[in-house]
C-alpha cells in the first residue's frame, strides 16, 4: 500500500496538515526543559567519568581503547566533539545526552502518529515525558539516550518503508540510522533481528522486493564489517566460562521489577500490567481475532526485547534496565494501543489516558538521586591527607571518578598504554594510590593509611588489602561514605 493510499483511508485532520511540527516541538521543549531542571544535582557517578575520559582521547584512541570493551565507540566519539567546543564541566556534558532524550519525544510522537491517530500519539509521548526511567539516561552521560532515540527513528522508519517501499530517500535515512545505532549499542542489532522476523513473518504490507531490504541490511553489515570480529569475541566472552559482571534474573519477579522501573511507581506499575492483560483477555474472548500491522510491530518488539532478553539472560545475562532502553517505547506503546483497545469510544479513551498520565505525572521524579558520591570521598581523601594519611583506593577503576572531583588537571591527562598511567603516576606522588591488590601496596611503610573500598569485594573480592592492613595496623575509625563505599582508618 503507498503512503498516499494511506493517507487517504486514513485522512489527516486539519490540525496535522498545517501544523505537523508545531507538536513534535513542542514535546522537545518540554522534555528538554523537564530534563534540564535538576541537570547537575547528580555527581558523575557509574562510567560516566569513564565514558568522559576516552571522550577526551583522539578519535583514533577512542576507537581502539573502546574496541577492547563491552560498547561501540559511537558516543564517545560524538561527546570527543562535543566537549572540543567548551569543557568537561558537568553542566556541559551532560546537554549532550539530554538533547538525545528531548530529540526522542518529536519523533516518538510521529511514530506514535503513524500507528494510530488522534489523542493515541499525545498518550504515548505524554507517558515517555513523565517517565523516571528516561529521565534518569537523559541526566547520565553514557549511550543509552542516544540508543533510545535511534531505536525509535528507526521503527518510525521502518514503518514507513513497509508501507511504501518505493520511497529511496526512507530506505536511505533507515539504514544510515540503523548503522547509527549498531555503532551505538550492540542491542540495536536485536532492533534489526525484531524488523527482520516482521518483514519475514508478516502477510500484510510485506515488503514487495525482499531483496531490496535484504541489499540494505548487507550494506548495514558491510559498514559494520570493522566491528565484526569486536561484537562475535564480546558474545563469546559473556556466553563462555568468563561471563559478564552481570547475573542471570533470579526468578520471574525480575519482569515485574523491570516494568516497575518503566512505570515509575508500583501502583503504576500494577495499573499497566492490568491494562495489558484486560487488552488480551477481550481479544481472545472477542470474534474478531485479526491483528493489525501496527499491533503485531509493537507486539513483536515487546515481546522479543522484554520476555527474550529475559530468558537469554538464563545463560548470557543481559536483562539490565539500562539495556532495554530500546525495547521501552514498545511497552509504552503498547500500553496506550491496549488503552485504546479497551476503550476505542473517544470520550472514554481521552478520559482513562488522561488519568494515566496523571499517575505518570504525579509519581515522577525530576531527578533520579544515585547513592553515589565521589566528591565526598575526594573531600575525605583531602581532609585525612593534612592528618598525615596515605591513601589507598581500591579498585583502580575507580581512577576517572576519584579524579574529576580530586583534581580535574590529572583527569585531563590521557594516555593510552597503560590507561590511567599519567594519572596514577600524580596521584602517586601525593601518596594516593588506586589499587587491584595488596601487593602493590606492600612495599610501602607508613604510618597512617586511609583505605577506601568502593564496592572492592565485589569487583576484586581477592584483593586482601583490609586483611593486609589490619595485620599491621590498628583500625581506629570505620565509616560508610555512599551505597558502596567505606572508609577505614589504621594507625
């Protein structure tokens, strides 16, 4: 079916015709001021030091340091840019995710749009703009902004070239983003698998020539062909014996947590899942059993990106909040498109989504707080370095975190082989030493030592160094100084 054929069963009304783009820019000025309230109340915290670290390297660097790790290097080479125009300040740095997240809501909005009409579209993006969830990517800067915005181009683009597959500059803007976003995010090849099996699976609007999609998906793939080899060794590296720092979901409550963290609050959360199973248990009980294509693309995105993340997760853990960023707006989607389902007279849909943004909106949260805080443990490291402590910290992952608060000239120094070299080789010379183990430390004699674990038992439970320092020392003061960390003092 082309799109004017389309547009013709489906007539737009006045409103959309003259102002198409009054609504999308709308959206992403609310969203972006929403965002931008509470921007910098959170310390960097997590890897976002580390993401600002390599973002400072050149671009050849960023490329060959991130290769070794768990995540293509499409951000970091963006942020590289985006802090070459000012500074690594945290208000600066953290514009540059929020701009993704405010950029989703116009183009969730025209998805949305292209799914069903009316108030449909200002359901969903109205339900994206109070979501905790997003809010806290659009204030951390890391991919998952940037993932999420691509995700949903790409289903907006994806559903135009299924119903009009004549349209070349559509296939063009659907595989540069899709290349976008598997330079991203790894996940976005299950975006890619998710638009394969519909275009596979699906008897209405198929696509015509099979083979021009499957010309743009080797294009996709040959474009990709330098990462290849990156992505097969980091599937092999968290399905083998290795494994990732990751757990596999303990049980099914795992589903249940996961869409309490996409709905804000529990009572949210339990309204949403009865709104789902109500929209089930009508279809199957009704005569008409025939699924639309709008409803089996956002089925199969939901289903595929939650319940099979979840079950892949039983042998290569992957079901993290922050990874189904993708699969997110389907949930919120399909949230509305059952809404709709149970109540397709306007009044009643206009007044049951209304209230629903209403829980959105009342439980959400401007800023989403972390337990984290390295500019208290900079402050401590200070404060016990005039009473004569040196100090030791560990893990020395830790070094970016520890660095932005404690001295931002040492966080600007990079190098690359070892990483961290010129760094650690300061810290040294100010006795503050960022460890993976006792033995390098126990060379050094002195008096008084600060120990700092940050989450150390976990990361590097064979470090020994409490063990170490309570066999020569006396332990005088201990204290929690955030979620993970604790402070020892030895005299």
């Amino acid at each position: 079916m082309s799109i004017e054929k389309y547009r013709k069963e489906i007539p737009l009304t006045g409103l959309y015709q003259s102002n198409q783009w009054i609504f999308p820019l709308f959206f992403f000025i609310l969203n972006f001021i929403l965002r931008f309230l509470r921007l910098t109340e959170n310390p960097l915290s997590g890897d976002e030091p580390f993401s600002l670290y390599h973002a400072q390297m050149s671009p050849g660097m960023i490329i060959s340091e991130l290769t070794k790790g768990n995540n293509p290097p499409l951000f970091e080479l963006m942020l590289h840019y985006w802090i070459s125009l000012k500074d690594v300040s945290i208000g600066w740095i953290r514009l540059f995710p929020l701009f993704f997240s405010a950029l989703t809501a116009p183009f969730l909005f025209l998805l949305a749009k292209d799914v069903k009409r009316g108030f449909f579209p200002f359901l969903v993006v109205l339900i994206y703009t109070f979501s905790s969830y997003h809010l806290q990517y659009a204030q951390e800067v890391r991919v998952y902004s940037l993932f999420g915005c691509l995700a949903v181009i790409s289903m907006w683009l994806f559903l135009k070239i299924w119903r009009d597959q004549e349209s070349l500059s559509s296939w063009i803007a659907f595989t540069a983003v899709n290349i976008l976003m598997i330079y991203a995010h790894y996940f976005g090849f299950i975006l890619l698998l998710i638009q394969t099996i519909l275009v596979i699976s699906t008897v209405e609007n198929r696509l015509k020539n099979l083979k021009k999609y499957t010309v743009y998906v080797l294009i996709m793939l040959v474009l990709y062909a330098p990462l290849i080899p990156v992505l097969l060794r980091q599937f092999i590296f968290s399905g083998g014996k290795s494994k990732t720092w990751l757990a596999s979901p303990d049980s099914a409550e795992a589903l249940y947590n996961m869409l309490w963290k996409f709905s804000n609050k529990p009572v949210v959360t339990v309204i949403g899942i009865a709104i789902l199973l109500a929209a089930v248990i009508k279809f199957l009980i009704s005569r008409n059993k025939k699924l639309s294509v709008e409803i089996k693309l956002l089925l199969t995105w939901f289903i595929i990106s939650f319940f099979g993340m979840f079950f892949i997760s039983f042998k290569i853990p992957m079901f993290l909040d922050r990874y189904l960023i993708y699969g997110s707006f389907s949930y919120i989607l399909l949230l509305a498109y059952s809404l709709q389902y149970l109540f397709p007279k306007k009044l009643f849909f206009i007044t049951s989504g209304s209230i629903l943004v209403a829980l959105f909106g009342i439980t959400f949260s401007l800023i989403v707080l972390v337990r984290r805080d390295a500019p208290l443990i900079a402050e401590t490291v200070r404060k016990a370095q005039l009473n004569g402590y040196a100090i030791v910290i560990c893990p020395q992952v830790y070094a970016p975190n520890f660095t932005y608060y404690y001295n931002q000239a040492y966080f600007k120094l990079v190098k690359e082989n070892p990483l961290y070299s010129e760094m650690l080789r300061r810290l040294r010379k100010e006795n503050i030493y960022l460890v993976y183990n006792h033995i390098e430390i126990e060379q050094l004699k002195r008096d008084k030592w600060l120990y700092i674990d940050v989450a150390a038992s976990l990361i590097v439970p064979e470090n020994q160094i409490l063990e170490k320092l309570q066999s020569n020392h006396t332990l005088k003061i201990q204290e929690n100084l955030d979620e993970i960390t604790k402070a020892y003092y030895f005299e």
